[in-house]
C-alpha cells in the first residue's frame, strides 16, 4: 500500500483554480517518482467530478485508436483553459 496515490478532486465548480489542481497533482507524481506521462494521465482522470467529469467525458473519447488520443499535455492545457478563474475572481 506504499504506493497508493491519493489525490485531490476537481469538481469544476468555479470555486477551484485548475493551475493549483495540478500543481498539487505534480507535487504528488514528483514524490512519488511518477514521470510517465500516460499514468499521469490515468491518474488526472480519476481526480474529476462533477461538472469537470462532465466536460472530460464530452471532450476525451476512450474509444479513439491509441495514437489519437488526448495526450496528458492536451489534457493539461485544456482543463486550465475550460476552467481558469478570472482575475477579479481569484
């Protein structure tokens, strides 16, 4: 069990910054010694609910052969793009 992740959840509510999200996310995968962008991935995908599930199960298809899959870097940058704060929000 000493390499069980446990990390954050990203509900997309508004209330969250998606940079810190993965920030937090990226603390975790360093200490853990995790560099593989494809189990980053897994894992990042696993931190979504509600209305950031949502938006991900819209936005990534599973069923697509694996070299046209969302990389973790497309991922990445769209989730902060779909959900970054305003200025006047933070």
């Amino acid at each position: 069990m000493a390499n069980k992740i446990k990390l954050p959840v990203f509900h997309g509510n508004g209330f969250e910054d998606p940079e810190q999200h993965l920030f937090l996310c990226d603390v975790v995968w360093g200490s853990k010694q995790i560099q593989d962008d494809d189990v980053k991935k897994g894992h990042l995908m696993t931190t979504f609910s509600d209305r950031a599930l949502t938006w991900f199960m819209k936005y990534y298809d599973p069923s697509l052969p694996a070299g046209t899959l969302k990389t973790f870097v497309e991922i990445h940058t769209t989730l902060k793009n779909k959900f970054k704060k305003l200025k006047s929000e933070s």
